[in-house]
C-alpha cells in the first residue's frame, strides 16, 4: 500500500510512461485471456499486464496482485528472482490503479476479486498441470483473501495456495475512534477531494532508491480521493471478517518494522484463520522478518523474502530459508517483541 505524496498523473505523464489508459476490447467480446501486454477481463475490459518468464522449464505460476496506488510493474524485483528459480509471474494493473480503467477511481472489490479469479483461470487453462499460486501484496493481499472466500459471490480463484505480504487487513474493528469518524464524515462531505500522505512520516521500506524511483514513476498514483480510501478500508473490513474462510494453503509474510499495516489486525487475522490439518505441516507458513518493512519484496532484504516464497511454491513441507517461520507456532502471532506490541 504506497501512501500518496503529490497529485494524480495526468495523461500526458502516463503516454510517457509507455503504457496506454486501457479501454474496453472493441467488437465481439473474446475469451479471456493474457497477451505480452495486457490481460482482457471477463468484461471486456483491457488492463496492462507484465509477465515475467524462466528461461526454462516453468515449474511453477503466480498471480501477482499489486498493492493500492500501485501497479504490476511493482514485482519487478522479486519476479526476476523467482524466474531464476523456474517460477513465471503474471501481473496486471488492476482497475483504477496504474494504466487501467478508471484511474484514480474505486473498482469495487466484487470486480477486483472476479478479475483475480478470471486471470486465474486463464492461467490454469495456459498451465494445467503446473503449481499456480495467487499472491497479494497489501491491498492485494485483501484482494486475494476476499477472493478465496468467495466475500463477494464471485468465483474462488482455481489455485493451490495463496502468498500474503503484509496484507492490508485493517478493518474498521482494529481501528481508533478519530480516523474512523474522520472517513465517515470526510466520504460524505468531500469524496472527490485528494488527501496525499505528504508530512506522515511514514517509512513503507528501508530500499530508499526504491522509494525515490516510485516518486519520480508516472504510473503511481500520488494523491487519493477520500472515496476511493473508504473503498479501501470497507475491503480492510471484508478481508479481515474472511480469514475464518480462508481454507486454502496459506504463506503470510510480515514485517517486525511495518508502519502502515499495524500489527494488531494482523494478530486478529492470523487467529481467526481455520487450523490447518494436522497431517499437512506446510499448508499454512508464517513468516515474520525482524528487519522486515511494508514493502516485504523490494526492501533491501527483498531476494530473501523472494527466496522464501519461491521455497514454499515448490515445496511447501520444507522449512523456509531464511528461517522466518521458525516462530510460527508461537500465540499471538506476529510475536511480541517490545512493551508496546
């Protein structure tokens, strides 16, 4: 989830990123489907994709989901170490974030989710007989949750496992009393005004050129309407009431120095979940990194919480490299490790 520090860009800025506004496919509607380019939507809608491939044999497929005002290009880094490792990852702009419909503006979660399960079912039908796991990063990780739980009466994405980083999962009931009065007068009064996270404070990484890369990149959308925030947060709400529905295997990552997901909501989320069965040691991994920031994949110890995905897509028994799972029987989870937790 990347906090807004400057105004929207405008379309002269995103023809110069090189990736067009989609727009609906013309005619007759096609099947679904991923070109090198984009992925068509069960709508008809067009949205800018990114895939990145092994030079190999694939042993095994992601779903990449980007976080809020963010867009596909942001699994870049971590996809060029899972394609050393035969893992092909496929990443689209999802509506209202980067090149897609909508710029700016609240898809829906009920569409956010149906996309996920649409592109998964393409790739099932490109992959029959390979691994394929959704993965969601903040936002896109409450997508895929909300997905996998059927939340919204959309498909459940046909997958073998689903790869939370930090997902956004602070609802409503995790929150303080001020920023949700503030939202629920602010949706009512101003929902078209732009509220950036200009003087928070806020370190969503220790990758510092990273960060300065993503404020000088046209695709990131910079500055939030108010109504598309209360989308946000009512998606917050949803995936946190899912997790006793989320039964499918199951590797959530968190940082220890995370400031934009509190750890509280995580806690609450990690206890709801149902029990994994007892015969099936890997169905659910989790991994909890000391040096950890937000933005798990491209901190500076990104390769590694690429690694430990890569591991657990291709075996999910085996204990994660970097042994950030060593914790996971341990309640509450994430652990405590100072006074204030």
């Amino acid at each position: 989830m990347l906090l807004a520090a400057c105004t929207p860009a405008i379309d002269d800025e995103v023809r110069l990123a090189g990736i067009g506004t989609a727009r609906a496919a013309p005619g007759p509607m096609p099947e679904p489907h991923f070109s090198n380019v984009s992925f068509l939507a069960a709508d008809g809608q067009l949205l800018p994709a990114r895939q990145w491939l092994p030079n190999g044999k694939i042993a095994a497929v992601i779903l990449a989901l980007h976080g809020f005002n963010d867009y596909s290009n942001a699994f870049d880094m971590p996809a060029a170490v899972w394609a050393r490792g035969g893992i092909a990852t496929y990443a689209y702009d999802q509506r209202g974030f980067g090149g897609a419909p909508g710029r700016g503006r609240w898809g829906g979660r009920a569409a956010l989710a149906a996309d996920a399960a649409t592109a998964a079912q393409v790739l099932r039908r490109r992959y029959p007989k390979t691994p394929l796991y959704l993965l969601g990063e903040s936002m896109g990780g409450a997508i895929a949750i909300v997905a996998m739980a059927g939340e919204s009466g959309t498909p459940i994405p046909d997958v073998d496992g689903v790869i939370l980083s930090a997902p956004a999962v602070w609802g409503r009931a995790t929150m303080q009393i001020l920023p949700k009065l503030a939202l629920w007068a602010g949706v009512r009064m101003f929902p078209a005004l732009t509220l950036t996270g200009r003087g928070l404070e806020i370190m969503p990484s220790d990758n510092i050129p990273m960060l300065r890369a993503l404020s000088r990149d046209p695709m990131v959308i910079k500055g939030t309407r108010i109504d598309t925030i209360y989308g946000l947060v009512n998606l917050m709400d949803a995936a946190l009431a899912s997790a006793p529905r989320l039964t499918a295997p199951i590797l959530l990552m968190y940082g220890q120095r995370d400031e934009i997901v509190p750890k509280l909501p995580v806690r609450d989320f990690v206890a709801h979940l149902p029990g994994p069965p007892p015969d099936d040691t890997g169905r659910r991994r989790l991994a909890y990194y000391a040096q950890g920031y937000h933005m798990l994949l491209r901190d500076l110890d990104g390769a590694m919480v690429a690694e430990d995905v890569a591991s657990w897509v291709i075996n999910r028994k085996a204990p994660l490299p970097s042994h950030a799972d060593y914790e996971q029987e341990q309640r509450p989870w994430p652990p405590h490790d100072d006074p204030s937790s």
